[in-house]
C-alpha cells in the first residue's frame, strides 16, 4: 500500500512537471517562432530599448530555455530574486514568477482567485451531487413512469446547453424580469456570508444544472444495470426487504463509478471554471486564466495552468485511493 | 384430480422435439443472413426520437452546405448593416422580438443591424465543419493510437498509455485558449476564418483523441484474444490483416458512436472558444460570438441571445439523441 501511494506521489510529480514544462515551451518558443520579443510582451510596443534590456536581465529571457525554465522550478520550491543590478525584487517560495503586466507577484494574486473558485466549485459540487444522485436514483428505481421519462428529459437537455447560454438566460429571467436576486458582484465570504451566499447562488444553480443532468443520466444507467444483477435478484429471493435491498445491495455498486467521475470533474473544475467564472464575471482561476492569456502574461498563465494540473492530478489520485476502499472488487496492485 | 395436470404434462412431453426443432429453425431464418449493419438499422427505425435527431442533423447540414444560397434567398449579406432598422438612443432593433419581420427573418443585430439570419446560417457553417473535421481527427489519430497500444502491447502500450493519462489530467479548455491565442491568425494563406477553422480543428481534435483512443484500446486488448483472431493467425495471417481485416471491421461499431458523440462535445468547445473571444475572429459569424455580443443586449434584447443559444442547444440535442440511438442500436447488449 505504502509502496504503491509513494509510486502514485512520483508519478503525479512528473505530469505536474511535464505539464509546466509543455505551458513553458509554448509560450516561451512561440514568440521565438513567429518572431515576436517576449520582453515586448511584457512592457509594451513602445517602451525604450535600453528598459526592455532591464527586462530582459531581470526576467532571465537572455538565459537559454531550460535554463529559464530550471529557475522557474527553484523559485517554486525554494524562493528566487529577480535581478537587474542594484534593482532586486525578491519572491518567496513558493514562487510562481512575477506578474509585470500587473506589477505583482503571482501566488498571493492566484490565492486569492482560488478562494473564489472554490466557493463557486465546492457549492456547485454539493448541489449537483444530491440533486443529480437523487434523481439518477428514483428514475432508475421508478424505471418507465412519467417522472422517469420526464426527468431524463429534462436531463438531456440539460446536458446539451452550455454554461455560458444557462447562465445568460438565469440572469434575465431571475434578475432583470422576476427581480428574485438581486444584481451583485462576488462579495468574500469572509465580509458578509449573507451576501457571499446571494452572490453565488446563480453561479452554483446554472453550474450545478449542467453537471446535475450528467450525474442523474449516469447514475440511472447504472442503477438499472446493478438492478439487473443476479446478486440482487438473489436478495429479494432470500425475502431481503426492498428498502435493503436497494440501500444495502444496488446502492453501494450502483453509485461506485460516479465517486470516480465526482473526483475528476471537482477537480478539473477548482483549476477554474473558466466559462461560468466569465458569464457572471467571478474574478477566479478561470477568469484570470483568461484574462492572461488575451494580455500575454506568462508568469500568470503557468500558475493558473500549474494549479489547475495539480488539482486534477491531485483529484485523480484522491478517487484512485479512495476506490481502493469503498469497491472491494479493486485490489491495489 | 390429478390426471388433469398429468395429461397436460405428457402432451408436452410427446412434441418437444418437433417444438424445438421448428423454434430453432424459425430463429435461425430470422437471424441468418442479418448482418449487424442490418440489426442495427431495424433498431435505429424503431427509435424515433434518434431519428428524429438524426432527420434534424440531416436538415442542419443541409442549411450549412446552403448557407450562401439560403441567405441570398431569405437574407442579406452577413456583414451588411442596416441602421434604419436600429433604435439610434438604446441602439436596439426597433420592431419587436429583436427585429424580426418579412424581410429580417431572424431579427437583426443591436447597434449594427446586421441580419441575424444569415449570420445564424453562416455561424452553423463554421459550427459543423470544425465539428466534423475534428471528430475526424481524434477518430484518426484515437484509432490508430488505441489499435497500436492495444495490439502490440509491451512498451508501445505504456508509452500510449501513458501519453493518453497525461493528456487527459491536463486542464484542456485553458490549454486549447492558450494554444489558439498564440497560433498565427493566418496560415496557408487562407482568410481569417478558414486560418481560425484550421486552427481549431487541429486544436480539438488533438484534445480529444485520447477518449477515441481509450476505448480502442480496451477493444483491441479483449477482441486480440478471441478465437477469431486464434484462427486467422493459425491459417497463416500477418498482423497487417489481422489488425486490418479481423480487428478493424469489429471496432467500427464502438469508433461510429463515439465519433457521433463527440461530434456535439466539439460543437459546444467550438461555442465555448468563440465565446471567450479566441474562437472564430470577428466580423466573421458564429454562435459562440454572438452570444457574446448578447452579453451587453441581454435585458433589453432576450432575442440576440435566445437564437443562437437556441441553435446551439438544438444542434447538440440533435447529435446527442442521434449517438445515443445509434449507441443503443449497434450495443448487442441493449434490448
């Protein structure tokens, strides 16, 4: 056990690396390719010559690629110091570059996004699971009726619109027609949970609608193929009570893989939810993603990109262990 | 009072083997000669919401190949503008429902006046090409990938295996706006919006190969050891006809669903990207875009945003009730 976890730990370790190396080389040998000056990136068209020397050197652009990109990794593990001359700045560990189309440097800016990711995330999460397992659950076990048929209906549809449409169309019908919700931009949670609660309850309904009709489709599949299953047939023949039968028996294998798939899209989600961040304008991960990339801001692009890798990497390994001990079918190797 | 159930139990008794005989010859006649080609398409015309997805997708190809017939016929010119038609204080459409009359079938755009019609024609012309063309790709590269990994196994499985697991952990939508940021806005010497279809194409479909590939793989690794395959290599078969005359005709199945249900995932990134502005470049038409521009008109004109919104959940639906019908219908698992 212990020897496959450090196994695991190795191999995340190296996506994560390959990862940054791969954000590294493209927006490093890009602009190389098509002729363009990083440095001129950074400080704009029209700056002097003898300033975008001082960027260069700061920045270490003069430095060959993987040299630059040896900085990098050191700066994440144990701090740098830019340098030009008497010109310092330093950034602590761990370091993931400095913003200068911002001016600041990029961890304290990415942490900060990343606390408004994960409230939109972790309360999509919690609706989408209960309302998508709830209803997975009693289509399958109510397989045929009008309320099966019309919640996969619906459930269909909803996995055909996207995020930035739902969202759009929540907006106009619950603020500007019925009045419902007010108009608000993302307040902290930490300032008033009130209106942190109000400000996101659009974002968390339109994203967890999404994910909500993915998650009953899925769950109803394989409750009716764990339903089907000889050892169930076995317990209702043995005079086991309906109520065990499901609860006990078809539950525990029918709702196995969508903990596997929960895993997955959390994580894929708290690297940002770049679509629903930009229809209703939440300043997160997803937001500042691409606000970098539209400004070329190398430094903010790889800590997004490095951020989000690690939570799906990290979300991977989270299901792997954790399946290990909920299906006793999986015997970790 | 026993002989009743007696005598009905040695009447049975004496035809069993003429019962038999005649089921079993019925059941071969009915499956003899039906191939699964066949089977399937008497399922898929039993399912008529998959067909109706299916005449639906049918009908939107048909606009898109059209588009510029179509739009001479019951439109204008996509980049005309037509301000008379424009409210010039709140810059909106000045009849009702977004301006849509005789002349201006879908409305016409805030501010421009453009035609939404023609815009909406063009916009699934884009849509679908970069759809199809990358479905195409990650069926293509998937296949050849997922045959290789599954058939050859040893290094050349872990190696592809392990590229498939990597590609798959990466945070895809931000690496696909990165990637289209920095590409050239023109190649080959196309215009802007072919260049950006390329690009896009290339782009997608590279990202999703690994879904196509995954169940290639799973597919080669059981199919290999199946008798079938014992017996072709025991005539004498090379692996090029195994893999291309014994394996390959019994992927087709599983590679024509997934390709048909990746086809509106693609519709929806193409959507996604032009939305967040590094999709197709403007004044060029598309879904994605103008739902962007509605973002700013959506109080005060629902309809900029309802049409294409509207076209993008109809063309997915479509797709989405399509593969799902055809899924069922080639899964000999399925009823």
């Amino acid at each position: 056990m212990l020897a496959y976890i450090i196994r695991r730990v190795i191999n995340s370790i190296i996506t994560l690396l390959v990862v940054t190396a791969v954000t590294f080389a493209i927006f490093f040998m890009v602009p190389k390719l098509t002729g363009s000056d990083p440095a001129l990136l950074y400080i704009g068209k029209n700056s002097d010559p003898a300033s975008v020397q001082g960027i260069r050197i700061k920045l270490g652009l003069n430095d060959p690629i993987p040299v630059q990109y040896g900085k990098f990794l050191k700066g994440l593990v144990a701090g740098r110091d830019y340098v030009n001359g008497n010109d310092i700045t330093h950034c602590p560990a761990p370091c993931l570059g400095y913003s200068f189309k911002t001016d600041q440097e990029v961890t304290p800016l990415l942490v900060g996004d990343l606390s408004v990711t994960l409230s939109l995330a972790v309360g999509a999460a919690i609706l989408w699971v209960l309302m998508g397992v709830a209803i997975g659950v009693l289509s399958a076990l109510r397989r045929g009726s009008f309320a099966d048929r019309g919640a996969m209906t619906v459930a269909l549809a909803g996995v055909s619109l996207p995020v930035y449409f739902t969202g759009l169309l929540a907006s106009a019908i619950f603020i500007r027609w019925l009045g419902w919700l007010p108009e608000s931009n993302y307040v902290p949670l930490t300032q008033n949970p009130g209106d942190w609660f109000v400000s996101l309850i659009l974002p968390w309904v339109t994203l967890a609608f999404l994910f909500a009709a993915t998650y009953a489709r899925l769950t109803r599949a394989n409750m009716l193929e764990t339903l089907g299953e000889d050892y169930i047939r076995t317990a209702r023949a043995k005079g086991l009570r309906e109520r065990s039968v499901i609860g006990k028996h078809a539950l525990r294998s029918g709702l196995t893989p969508i903990v596997t798939i929960f895993g997955l899209d959390l994580g894929a989600l708290l690297g940002g939810a770049i679509l629903t961040e930009n229809v209703f304008n939440l300043r997160g991960l997803g937001y500042q993603a691409l606000t970098a990339i539209r400004g070329n801001d190398l430094p903010v692009i790889l800590g997004v990109t490095l951020i989000a890798a690690f939570f799906i990497v990290a979300a991977n390994f989270v299901v792997d262990l954790v399946y290990g001990v909920i299906d006793p079918r999986v015997r970790l190797a | 009072m026993s002989l009743g159930p007696e005598a009905s139990i040695t009447d049975e008794t004496t035809t069993p083997t003429a019962d038999a005989a005649e089921e079993r010859d019925r059941g071969e006649k009915a499956i003899a000669g039906r191939s699964l080609k066949q089977i399937a398409w008497r399922r898929l015309k039993k399912d008529k919401v998959a067909l109706a997805g299916g005449i639906v997708v049918i009908f939107l190809i048909v606009v898109a190949i059209l588009a510029p017939v179509l739009t001479r016929l019951w439109g204008h010119p996509i980049d005309e503008y037509h301000v008379d038609q424009i409210d010039p204080t709140l810059s909106t459409p000045l009849g009702k429902l977004g301006g849509i009359s005789r002349h201006f079938l879908l409305g016409v755009e805030p501010t421009s006046g453009r035609d939404i019609f023609g815009r909406i024609l063009y916009g699934a012309q884009t849509s679908l090409t970069v759809a199809f063309l990358s479905a195409f790709v990650s069926t293509a590269i998937g296949t050849i990938f997922g045959l290789a990994a599954g058939f050859l196994g040893g290094w050349v499985d872990s190696v592809i295996s392990r590229v498939m697991d990597f590609l798959l952990a990466f945070p895809q939508l931000l690496f696909a706006i990165a990637l289209v940021s920095v590409l050239p806005d023109t190649i080959l010497g196309l215009g802007d919006r072919w260049s950006r279809v390329l690009v896009l194409v290339g782009v997608i479909g590279f990202f999703g190969w690994p879904y196509i590939g995954r169940i290639v793989r799973g597919q080669t690794l059981s199919l290999r050891e199946r008798e079938f395959v014992e017996a072709s290599r025991s005539l004498g078969a090379r692996s090029p006809r195994i893999l291309f005359r014994e394996l390959l005709p019994n992927l087709a199945a599983p590679i024509l669903v997934y390709t048909t249900l990746i086809i509106p995932t693609n519709i929806l990134t193409e959507a996604a990207l032009s939305f967040l502005g590094v999709g197709i470049p403007p004044p060029n038409p598309s879904w994605g875009g103008m739902l962007s521009d509605a973002v700013a008109f959506y109080s005060i004109d629902p309809m900029y945003m309802i049409i294409p919104g509207g076209m993008i959940f109809i063309t997915v639906l479509a797709f989405n009730l399509f593969g799902d019908g055809l899924r069922d219908a080639l899964d000999p698992k399925a009823r």
